[in-house]
C-alpha cells in the first residue's frame, strides 16, 4: 500500500526525494469542521502545483517545466471560473515556492468551498514514457464527488484516489487535477497551446461549477 502511494508521490513531485512531513497531518486554524458551500459568490482556491527555484515538478517534452504548465493552466482556469462570476484565490500566480501545507491551509483558513490543485503528470520511473492519460485525484468523499465532476467534464478522464497533501483534507472538498503528461510529446504541445489549453482549463471549471449547482439543488 505505502510503496505505490510513495511512488506516486515521488513521480507527482518530481524528484527523488519524498518532500518532508508529506504523511503528516494537516495543521490549521479553524478546527471546527465547517458545512460546505456556505460562501456567496462561491469561492474557488486554485493551486499550481509547484514553482520557485528548486519547484519545477517534472519535465516537459520540450525541457520546459511542470511548474510553468501548471500556472498557466491554473491561470486559464481563473479566467474561465470568474467569467462564471465564481471568486477565485490561488496559492501562488507567479513562479515563486510555496511550501506544500501552507497550500491547503490557507483554504481551510477562509474557508473556500473547494480545493483544486492544477498538475501535469510524468510516468512513475520505469513505466512507458508515452503514457499519457488525464486524472482526477480525490482522498475521501468530501473530494470525491467534486473529482467525479472535474473527470466527468474532461473526458476521457479518470477519478482516482490518492492521499496526497492536498487531498486529504476531512474540511473541505479538494481535489489535484492530473491534465496531461508533460513528458509525452502531445501532451506537452498541447498543455503549451494557448488555445487547447484555455478549452482544457473551461472543461475543469464547468465541472466545479456542475459540482457546486448539483450541491445547491
Ligand atoms: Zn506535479
């Protein structure tokens, strides 16, 4: 069980080294377990995955990094979210480090109604470099149905389960989207395409804002 999840986790942040406390506890402030979808206009965290110096999660196809995929796509997903008059707040909109519990806490804190954390993928070490497949990650079922909504809108794309940092959270609803493998050669033209990935980033928002309408009704 724990080797798979560290090899993911290891693959996920692309490096060598399992990032510290990454199976320790969220803390933050505010313990008391909060009903969700309470905020008008609803309020979205966004989080790049990655970034800053020693940051740049996996490698691309054509050199360029995760971390820079990963804001523009995080970008897009703003853009297309407050088109839909949803608020927005990201853990990071340029290329500096932020480290990994400070992400998740800071939704917590406000409280957003959901988490969503923007990534692209790299094969686990000795797996086929052409893999290239999208995934949405939830831990519980606070996060699940919110990920079943992403995957539903970005088709083909699976609802996985993972206990990552930021999907463990028992407070609000998160979820890490997984949009393409950087290290594949298609993948990586299109995360770097202005125009397919601003369609990409519209199908990840509509599946927020489906999540959030199911949830009103
Ligand atoms: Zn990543």
């Amino acid at each position: 069980m724990f080797l798979p999840v560290l090899i993911a986790m290891m693959s996920l942040f692309g490096t060598n080294e399992v990032p510290e406390k990454v199976y320790a506890k969220l803390e933050y402030s505010g313990d008391a377990p909060h009903a969700i979808l309470k905020t008008m206009p609803p309020l979205v965290y966004l989080d790049p995955g990655h970034g800053g110096e020693k940051g740049h999660g996996c490698k691309g196809f054509d050199g360029r990094f995760e971390s820079e995929a990963n804001l523009l796509l995080a970008l897009d997903v703003k853009a297309a979210l407050e088109r839909q008059g949803v608020k927005v707040l990201m853990t990071r909109e340029s290329d500096v480090d932020v480290p990994l519990y400070e992400r998740a806490r800071h939704a917590h804190t406000l409280p957003a109604d959901c988490f969503v954390s923007i990534h692209h993928n790299a094969p686990a070490p000795g797996k086929d470099v052409m893999t290239r497949y999208r995934a949405v990650y939830s831990w519980n079922d606070l996060g699940k149905e919110l990920a079943d909504r992403i995957a539903d809108s970005l088709a083909p794309c699976q609802s996985l389960h993972a206990n990552f940092a930021v999907t463990r959270s028992n407070e609000i609803p998160s979820v890490l989207v997984e949009a393409d493998f950087l290290t594949h050669p298609e993948g990586c033209r299109d995360a770097f395409d202005p125009q397919i990935r601003a369609s990409v980033a519209e199908k990840i928002a509509s599946g927020i804002i489906a999540w959030r309408q199911a949830k009103e009704e």
